[in-house]
C-alpha cells in the first residue's frame, strides 16, 4: 500500500513539474489568460 501511493505521488509530482514548465515557457493556460488579459485592457 505504501509502495503504491509513493509511486503515485511520483506521478503527480511529475505532471505538476511539467504543467509548470509549459507554463514558464509561455504556452500554458495560465500565461495565454493573461496575455489575453493584457490585450483587452
């Protein structure tokens, strides 16, 4: 049981690190929302 959700948490650490590198590199949702933003206002 143990083993399973460590390698589960592995998992999710790695979508996380990935989301956040698209993010940093510009096309991700958070950075095209703020783009989309700054062109309204």
């Amino acid at each position: 049981m143990n083993f399973q959700f460590n390698k589960k948490n592995k998992r999710l650490l790695f979508i996380i690190g990935i989301v956040i590198l698209i993010e940093l590199s510009g096309y991700g949702f958070f950075a095209s929302l703020f783009r989309l933003i700054g062109s309204v206002s």
